[in-house]
C-alpha cells in the first residue's frame, strides 16, 4: 500500500506564500523529492493537498484500507481541527505529522497540535526536508513491523 502524504491549507501556495517562512520551494517541488526517496526506499506515495477540511478527512477515511501510513502537514487545521484528529483516530497505521516552520518559535496559537495528540512523531522546523525526514521514519517503522 502506498504511503499518504497530505496537505493542508494554503500548502498549495508553496514557494509563493511567505517564501521568508516557508521557503521558495512549490509543493509539486516536494512531491518530486518525496517519490524519488520513497522510490529509493522501497514505497509508493499517494501526495495530496485540499484546502478544505471535510476533503482532508475523507482523504484519512480512505487511507484506513488504503494508505500503509499517513505523513500529514495539516497546516492551519493542526491548531483547530478535531475532526482531523477524529479521522486519525480511526486510522490504524503509523501517522507522523510535519511542519515546514518551527511552529514553537511563532505565535503562541500555533504552539498547540490536536493532530500531535494522534501523530507517533512530529517534525517541526526543518523546512521542507521534514517531509523526507518523515518518509524515512515512516520506512523504518514499517521495515519494523
Ligand atoms: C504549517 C504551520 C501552520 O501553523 C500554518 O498554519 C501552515 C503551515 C507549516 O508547515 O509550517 O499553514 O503547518
């Protein structure tokens, strides 16, 4: 089963929105760098982003029969959302959340996660090269199984 990476809000605006925090990289940028380790590492990827947060948790629905683990950037919903949370609690596999900013060095509204009440692990602050940090957390805690 692939891997389910999955977006959030305004992730679609990478390399656009606020470069100085998020970097000049677009999400079809990340998306190439994701298949090609996962590739390396033995898995699939299914890349996703909806700005909208019914979509996001349907997108979690189907991964219970679908997805061998979820790597999730919930972007602004990690801070509101209990539904996003809900959903993950109803996923079985390994669920790791990231973050391309240090989301503890700004605003104090972004210093809580629902989504890490659910996540095995967090990635805050590495910039995009979170996301490839999560995928080889992901390989290693399937390789384990
Ligand atoms: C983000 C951090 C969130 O607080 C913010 O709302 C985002 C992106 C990040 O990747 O750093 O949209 O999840």
């Amino acid at each position: 089963l692939p891997i389910f990476i999955l977006n959030g809000p305004n992730l679609n605006l990478l390399g656009l929105r606020q470069p100085e925090i998020y970097g000049s990289e677009t999400l079809a940028d990340v998306e190439a760098r994701c298949a090609a380790l996962a590739a390396e590492l033995g898995h699939a990827i299914s890349f996703r982003q909806s700005n909208h947060e019914g979509t996001l948790v349907e997108m979690i629905h189907e991964a219970r029969n679908a997805a061998s683990a979820i790597i999730i950037n919930p972007a602004a919903y990690t801070h509101t959302s209990v539904a996003i949370l809900d959903a993950l609690n109803a996923y079985d596999g390994p669920v790791i959340e990231v973050h391309i900013s240090n989301v503890h060095k700004r605003e104090s509204f972004r210093h809580h996660s629902y989504v890490s009440l659910r996540a095995e692990g967090v990635i805050a602050g590495c910039g995009t090269e979170g996301y490839l940090l999560a995928l080889r957390r992901v390989a290693s805690l399937l390789g384990a199984k």
